[in-house]
C-alpha cells in the first residue's frame, strides 16, 4: 500500500485530482481459487477454511501502520 501510496502522490503532483483512496479490504477477505491460504486485509480471522474456530479478529501490523498514516496524514509518520 505504501507503493500505491507514494504513486498516487506523484499522480497528484502531475495534476490529477485525486479525491480518495479504498483499500481492498478490511478484514480478511480470501481468495476465491486460493481458499484461506491467502489472505488480504488489515485484520486477521481466527479460521481455516475447513474449521470456523473461534472467529474472533486480530488486527496485523498493516492495520497499525494504517492506521497511523490516517492520523498522520502522513506515509513517513
């Protein structure tokens, strides 16, 4: 993300209006052909693709650093 990021800061640099960003999601979102294996997302779920388990959610290190950005307004904060 922090790629994306500093892309679209050149894109605003060359002119384009940028109003926004969405990631992709917040919590663990699968792969359709991967299963659980591969997982996307800032918060992880407690489960396996067979074994609903407890599903409680813990959040990554990408939703801390996320999280600051927004704060901070600011990639390098």
């Amino acid at each position: 993300m922090q790629r994306h990021f500093q892309q679209a800061g050149l894109t605003i640099q060359d002119g384009v209006e940028l109003i926004g960003y969405c990631p992709w999601s917040f919590i663990d979102l699968v792969s359709t052909h991967q299963g659980y294996k591969k997982r996307y997302g800032f918060v992880y779920v407690n489960r396996t693709e067979t074994d609903l388990k407890d599903m409680k959610r813990y959040p990554k290190d990408s939703f801390y650093w996320y999280q600051n950005v927004i704060a901070q307004n600011d990639l390098d904060a």
